[in-house]
C-alpha cells in the first residue's frame, strides 16, 4: 500500500507555513522570519488572537530579577518539579524542563523584543510552590498579542484571515511539504469557501490551540463533557487540525486530560465573571451547595478537577454562596458579578433558598454546621481549610451564584521533542511538521499550571520558528 | 491527496480475519463462523492464547443464579455504575452498558457452549459494590482458551500461528478489505517473514490485546513506565497493530490511563507470585517502607493507582513486610514464595533492614509507630483501616518482598461502538473493521475493575464475531 500525493497545482508557494495566529503560531512566525525564511500565516477566523487574545495573560517564568528583588528563591528545576507534579508525572521530562529553562528568556523576550510591560507584584497561582507569575500592564493575552502582529508585519510575515486547514499535505516520502486550506472559511462561517494549495518549501507549524470546544472530539475523550457542559474558550478552539496532524500519523497523548474550571457561571458565556466570585468570594469565604438536597458536595477548596468532577457528579449547576461578611473578608469587589446578573443578592437565607428551589430546612441546616465547624476553624464535612473571616455565615446580604465547571484547557494534543518537531507513531519525527501551543501534548502531563499556558506558547512557538524556518530545503 | 491501495495480488482470501487468538479473538472466531462466514484467524506467537492464557480467568457477571442462591441482589445497572465509578466517568456509557448487560449471557455461554465450569463461590474484587466475580475451577484464563480453540475448530475457523500484522489494507472508498501479515515473525522473533496479502471479504477483527510491553508506546503516554518497570503481561503485549489501526484513521482514547499492579516483585518474571504475599498478606497485616529512609510512604490499603504513584515517586523498590502473626491472621500460604526466593524471611527487624540496606532506627521507629497505632485501632500516618489481626509486628519469623509497581493493563485503545465497530476521528465506524478486547478502549475509562476484562473480551469478541460474520459483502 502506498499514499500518493496528487497535487496538481500548488497555487501559492512560501517556505514556512504557519497555522494559527495566536500565541505560539505568531511567536513562531517572526522566529522563522528572523531566521531567513518567507513565512505565511494562516488564520481560521476574521480576527487574529486565536483563543490566546482571551487568555489572562499571565506568564510563569522562573529565576527573574523581579522574583530576586523580592527576596524569591527560584529556579528552572523547581518550576519543572511543580510542573509535573501537577502533571501526575505524565509530563515529558525533556519537555518540561524546556519550557522552564527558557522562561526567562521568554519573559525577557517580551519585554525587550516586545516592548510590553508587566504589573511590579510577582504573583502565586494554585500548584506553584513559590510567586513566579506576571501580569502585563493590562490583564490580557491581547497584550501579546498586538505587538506580535506588529513585528510579525515589520519583518514582512504574511498573514491571511478566515483561512482554514483542511489537509496537510505530504510528498512521497512522507515528507510535510504543503497545505491545501479553504479561503473564506472560519469554522462559524457556513459556506465551503475556496480550495488552495499551499505549498511550504521548509515547513508548517501547527499553532491551532486546543480542542476545547469540538464536542465531538472531547466527548469521545471524556463522555461527561457533552454540549450542556460550556466552555471558558472563544468558539474557534475545534480539533480538525489535531484530526488532520493524526491522520497522517502524528502520537496523540494525553487526549483524556481535559482541563475543567470549577468555578464558573453556566448563565454567561465563555470565561465570563463568574470566577471572580466563586473562586475569590464563594468558594474560600462560603460554601458550594446542591440545590436537589440543601448539601454542601466537595472541599470548595480542593484542587480544580476535585471540584469539578464533584460538580459533574451532581449532573447540573449547584449554587456556591456566601454572606456580606464573606465579601467585606475577601477583599475582592463584586459589584460587576451582580450587574451582570451572574451573582444574585438575597435578604435572607431563605429567599436564597426559595429563589433556587433548594430544601430549605436541609440548606439552613448546612449553614449551621458550617457555622458551627467554621467557629472551631474544621470543617467536619471534607477537611477543608477554614480561612479567617469565613464564617458564620449569617450577615446579609446573602450572595450567589449558580455554578457549574466549563472547559478551559486541553493538555492534550500530538506529541513533539524539544525541538518541537512532531513525532509519529513510531515517536520518529515527521519531517516538516512542527507543533507548538495547545495543539502540542505531553508538556503539562494530566494538568496545566495556571500561567504557564503562556510561557509553553512562547517557548516551543519561538523554537517551532527557529527550526523550522532554518529546515534544510529537501533535494 | 488520495490514498490508492496497490495490492498486486491477493495470497489468501477469506471472509472475516480475526488477528489475535486470546479470549476475543476466539470469540469472534466462532461467532463469526456461525454467522456462516468463512474465518481465518491471525496469532502473531508461535502458541494460541495470547495474553488471555495467564490471566486469572476470573468473569464477573451481574444477575447470576449463582448470585441469587447466595442471596446477591445484582443488576446490570449497578455493575455499570460500579464500572463507571471506577472509571472516573470517562467510560463511554453505552459500551459500560453492553458489557454489564450482556455479562450474563456470556457467562452461561461459557458454561453451556463451551463447557465450562467454575468453583461455587462469589468473590467481590476490589471497586465492585456486590459479589459478582467467577473462578473457573482452574484459576486460569487458559480454562476458556482450550474449549474455544476446540469449538473454533470443529467450526471450521482456520488458525495460523506465527502470522504478525503488518498493514491493514482499504479499498479506494476507505473500506477495509484486507491484511498484510508477515508469516513465520512473531513480536520475538528477529527475522522479516514472508509478506502475506490476505483478502477479507467481509470485515477485518482486531483482537490484539494491550500495549503492556511497548516500552516506546507507553512512554510517550506515561514517561514513568520505563523499562526499568515491569509488566505482568506475556511479551507479545505490544502496539503495533493499534498504531496500524491508528494510521488508518481509529480514533484513539485514554491511551494514558495504564493500569499498574503496585503489588509486584521485581525479582520474578510477569506476573509472579509476589502478589499472593503483599496483596493478601504485607499489604493488609504488615507496612510498605522506603528502603532509602525505612519510612512507610502509602496507605497500603489505598486503591492500586495511589500505591502504584507513591511507589513510581520513591523510584525504585520499596520493601513490603509483615510477621509471623500477620501471615497467620491472613489465613494465606506463602511457602511458594519463600521457595521461588520473592519473599525472604528473618529472624529479627534488625536482620531485615540490615539486608535491605535500611537505616536500622528509622525503620524500628516506622515499626514502633506502627504498633502503637495498631494497638488502638488507628494509624495516624496514612489513615490505613487496622484489620483485626494487624499488628504489632513483633513476632518472628518477618517475611519481606522487594514490591515495585508493574504494568498490568491498558485501558486505552481505539474507540469502537456497541456494534464494536471502530469508529474514525470523526467518530464515523470505518467500514469493514471491528475491534474487542483490550485493544478496543472506551470501556473501562480510567480504570478497569479486576474480572471485567474476561467479560468485555467474551461480550464484545461475540459482538464483533456476529456482526463481521453477517456483514454485507460489498459490491
């Protein structure tokens, strides 16, 4: 059996391909510009950004003159170590240790390449075991995002929008030597767009992002994850990249770990403000209830796939709350939650109850033994650590706000070395395909650290760019 | 881009190929063969059975007479749920369903059309909510396999040995319409083979079991399990007819997810009999220690993966013991153990931790504490439940197996539907190929329940049989 490639016509021809205009594929894109190669950039949507333009922006590196100026003790070592015991150990060594030995390259890349400008606190996400994360001047992956396009444009990348993968395209050796994509398609549209053959005479780099939002594909990985269950990400974040990186033979890891957020709001779409109550407010200062029973479910505290799961165990949105006292102790506005709609402020415990329907006896219950434990600071229930200032539960007004887990971020995806080549299924690389960001697997292993989503794009998009835009041209 | 399928010439032509010849394979050897179609059946070793043959051959069914003359009130539902508890809810609903519905069935089929007969008991594994486990009268899987090559046989199903997959082939339209196999190679065997193009008119049946044994394979999965960590599994255990079945398309899930046994010895091949002392014996009425400091480091009542991570953590062989006392109280023999030299006995604590190279006091003090909590029914470390009979450790002869964790099952494989027809990326059956047993994945989600497989490989072989066996021949 043989695969024969039948191209008849290459209508456009650029020696590196790049799919995806976020994070990593723009990161790649200027590498393999400043490498020598002519680079084009294919984006599925009408806007540039991808899923990253919606990211916090928040980026880990390890070993910084922020961290040494605040007296933090850091290194590449200790941030690989948090890595994989997030990750269960199912983290490539090789590849994580990539990633934070480059991080503060990275970071430095961003401001002295970039020109951005971060807050001056160094921050400690969930699973770090020391502040390393950095907050651009203005919390968003937009703010990398800008100055990307800027300098992509600068060193003459191409870019084209609403252009969309269909098949990666191989030359009798099995080589990566083109694309054909359809223009004037982005997943939202419709219409079958143009067919064009593109070919790239060094390489593609595939920068497509997670999978977050293809039911079809993440119900297969994880059947509990069906269409009522939303989504954190922009509506672009689909597998037909992933698909097509597989069907021509690419290992695929860690497809079944799928990142969910515990703490959003099922009544306002994607990330939304939800979080900011729930997991600030609600969940450190309140409890996290049942509405069918009046029953606290999980340690509101616990790791992010405790929660969720016990969430979905539940099978549909349970109420996370707390009191007036809760806010004043958390530190943290609200005041935006509730103009949205997305938290609801009640007079009494009761109306809380009435409104969602829960027992009322059995939630006036909960509250009191949560009182009770939170006075001795235990939690009898679950164990979960009992903050200052939380509890009693009884200062109106009382906030809530319905809460069910969304899907945030694939850790999944085709497997590369640490030159960011992918590999096949034989873990040989396939030549002339590299892969970067969230489409890449076996980075976080079973879970991503918060913040360090960011420094994984920029890391393997800039090295994605630097080999591939140095690929020796094939005879 | 096409695929254009250039087969010369077929060698043999038949309707189903089945390849593998352990519980699954046979099964839809026989079903496939009373469908009226004409089989052949592929085993890649030079004997039949695969890894089927050294399994325990323990089925669980839901709703047995056996059950009920116990008084065991049982359903498929609650077998599901125990299946999908244990899994994590990554399990695919409808596969879990199909087994715990149709187990019953396939336990009578063995017992009325193969003969088959098992002890009278009823044991409850570990994870399952009732009694509903099976022991044929030989606790060995090698019980099903004789009458099933016997049955097979007397069908007129054709069995050639020492025949590896090498390719499976479609026909213009993607339909499988064949195999190219190597004869006389085997996974052991050095030399290429003759190559062999095989027709299936109908339908090809992949039953080739678990990547166990693919170092290459489960590493990029699982970086821990390298080959330092053992298996319990024969050594045909290997991935290349899933990787075949991934190239053309199968969509694979929870590929990491393998599950190891943490109650092995490294010092023995396979499955050994090191289980029989830590898991009935050390592990309930004795303590799990870290050689490098003679501290415990596990509940060692946890559930498989939490000992198997803390032992994978530590990085090398933890030393499982007990006394005197324990063995009695465990009502085990480990005489056979203590022949094949996996366990080591001695005359004093102090004797033990000198042969494993221990810090003497640190391990007294692990055993002190030990007592002392034993005494009180509590075991302040690790919250382990305290067995009547468990402790104090302090009656000689002690008794010590080096315990490192081996792989023992892949949960992960291509995804197939009720009918066990492999489904594509886009989860669209590919047309003429069908796939059971351990190969197939979906079922057990993140954890197989011990006795479940014998039932999935005997439900699903049967389904894949029946179907491959009536499948239209295409035009």
């Amino acid at each position: 059996m043989t695969r024969v490639t039948t191209v008849k016509r290459w209508d456009r021809q650029t020696d590196v391909v790049v799919v995806g205009s976020g994070l990593a594929g723009l990161a790649a894109a200027i590498e393999a510009r400043i490498a020598g190669s002519d680079v084009l950039v294919l984006e599925k949507m009408k806007g540039y950004g991808g899923n990253s333009a919606i990211s916090d922006g928040v980026m880990a590196a390890a070993g910084t003159a922020l961290q040494r100026r605040a007296g933090i003790v850091d290194s590449a070592d200790r941030m690989a170590e948090d890595m994989r015991r997030a990750g269960l150990g199912l983290n490539q060594a090789d590849l994580v240790h990539t990633v934070a030995q480059r991080s503060v390259e990275a970071f430095r890349w961003t401001i002295d390449f970039l020109g951005m400008t971060y807050q001056k606190r160094v921050d400690q996400f969930g699973g770090h075991s020391v502040p390393r994360c950095y907050t651009p001047l203005r919390r968003s992956g937009s703010q990398y995002i800008r100055p990307m396009l800027d300098k992509a444009a600068q060193l003459g990348a191409a870019i084209r929008t609403r252009t969309c993968l269909e098949t990666i395209v191989r030359d009798t050796d099995g080589r990566v030597c083109g694309v054909a994509v359809r223009q004037g398609r982005s997943t939202s549209d419709a219409g079958p767009g143009e067919r064009v053959w593109i070919r790239a005479r060094r390489a593609v780099v595939l920068a497509t992002g997670g999978f977050a939002n293809d039911i079809a594909f993440r119900t297969a990985q994880d059947p509990r994850l069906s269409a009522a269950v939303g989504s954190t990400n922009k509506t672009c974040t689909t597998a037909e990249a992933l698909r097509e990186a597989m069907r021509i033979g690419a290992m695929p890891v860690h497809l079944s770990w799928i990142q969910l957020g515990p703490w959003a709001c099922p009544d306002e779409k994607m990330y939304g403000v939800g979080p900011d109550f729930a997991s600030y407010v609600a969940f450190p200062y309140g409890i996290l209830v049942n509405p069918d029973t009046g029953r606290r479910i999980v340690n509101e505290l616990a790791d992010r796939k405790t929660r969720a799961d016990a969430i979905l165990a539940v099978g549909h949105p349970c109420i996370s709350m707390t009191d007036q006292n809760g806010v004043v102790h958390s530190g943290h506005e609200i005041g935006h939650c509730l103009r949205r709609g997305v938290v609801q402020s009640f007079e009494s415990l009761e109306a809380l109850a009435a409104y969602y329907d829960m027992p009322r006896d059995a939630f006036l219950d909960t509250v009191r033994a949560f009182n009770q434990g939170a006075a001795k600071r235990e939690d009898g229930l679950f164990g979960k650590p009992i903050l200052a200032g939380a509890g009693p539960l009884e200062t109106p007004p009382f906030y809530a706000m319905r809460t069910f887990p969304k899907v945030h971020h694939t850790m999944g995806g085709v497997l590369i070395d640490t030159r960011a080549r992918v590999l096949d299924l034989q873990r040989a690389p396939i030549e002339g395909l590299y892969a970067a960001g969230e489409v890449a697997g076996g980075i976080h292993g079973a879970c991503r650290l918060g913040s360090c989503a960011i420094t994984d794009c920029l890391v393997f998009g800039r090295i994605a760019g630097q080999n591939a835009g140095r690929t020796v041209l094939p005879r």
